[in-house]
C-alpha cells in the first residue's frame, strides 16, 4: 500500500501579511513538496484547465461562484494512479471555508473506499474552516481523520510541523 500527497496551490497574488503579495510557488506546495520527500509518496498537484484570474480578488469572485454552483472545474491529466494508494495527504488553501472546488474534481475521480485522507489547510487565520466536515459528508467512504491548519505565510518555516503530522495522521 502506498501513500499520495495530492494538493492545489496558487502562486502569484495571494492574500498575507494584512495584503496581497506575490509569491513564486504556492503556500500549500512548499508543505506538499516536504510532506512527499520525507515520506517517499508520490506528488500529485492539481491543476485546473482553465486557470484562474492572475489578479487575487478577480480569483476569488470565481472561488465564490464556483463554490455556490457546486462546480467541479475541469482538472489536467493524467491522474495518478489510485492502485495500491490506501492513504492520501490532501493539500490545499482556505477558499470561502473550505477547499477550492477543483480539489473535489479531483476527488470525485478517485476511488476513495477505505482510503485515508489527512487534510492539510493553509490560510491566513480562517484555520481548516468546514473543510474536514465538508470532506467527511462528501466522501462517507474515506477515512478522514483530523486536519492540520497552517498560516500560510508561515509555510516554509512550518515544513517540521508538517511532516510531523504527517507522520502521526497516516
């Protein structure tokens, strides 16, 4: 049985430090990247089709649309193989209380019966939101076991905590 580390994250305009910053990768990517290494799991990063507005709040309209439509927005391809995959580290950012739709899409695709997921939630303050329950009703044939909440300014200095809980989760 093996474990993967699938996640979404978003470079450029994000929201810390009180504004909007750039950032050359992603908050939730640098916590997946070292999640992956230090178990050995394969890395799978979800990537919409159609990419999201390079302005931040411009994205966050579409999160909020595509949140209230229920949307599962068309992912890139190929999958990872779910074959022998009993646990999934599942990384992604807070977007309007939960995870970004695209992270559903990529969910609905799995096979998840008996599977492990461990959220891993970076945000700026609003923790894991709904996300956990959110997962749980969603997807009632996982195991989703407790999440852990990381600032996402804090995201490089926090791959220790990370991994740490990694660990202990799966």
């Amino acid at each position: 049985m093996s474990t993967l580390v699938a996640y979404y994250s978003r470079a450029g305009q994000n929201y810390g430090h009180g504004g909007v910053i750039d950032l050359p990768k992603g908050n939730t990517e640098i916590l997946a990247e070292a999640i992956a290494a230090d178990l050995g799991a394969d890395l799978f990063k979800i990537e919409t089709v159609e990419p999201y507005p390079t302005d931040y709040y411009a994205t966050t309209d579409v999160a909020k649309k595509e949140l209230r439509d229920k949307a599962r927005p068309a992912i890139q391809g190929p999958l990872p193989s779910m074959e022998g995959v009993d646990k999934i580290v599942l990384g992604y950012p807070n977007w309007w209380g939960t995870m970004p739709m695209a992270v559903k899409t990529f969910l609905d695709a799995c096979d998840l019966a008996g599977v492990t997921i461990a959220p891993l939630c970076t945000n700026e303050g609003s923790g894991l939101g709904g996300s956990v329950g959110d997962l749980r009703r969603s997807y009632p044939a996982a195991n989703v076991v407790e999440g852990l909440s990381i600032r996402g300014t804090d995201a490089a200095r926090s791959t220790s905590k990370a991994i740490s809980w990694a660990r202990k989760a799966l």
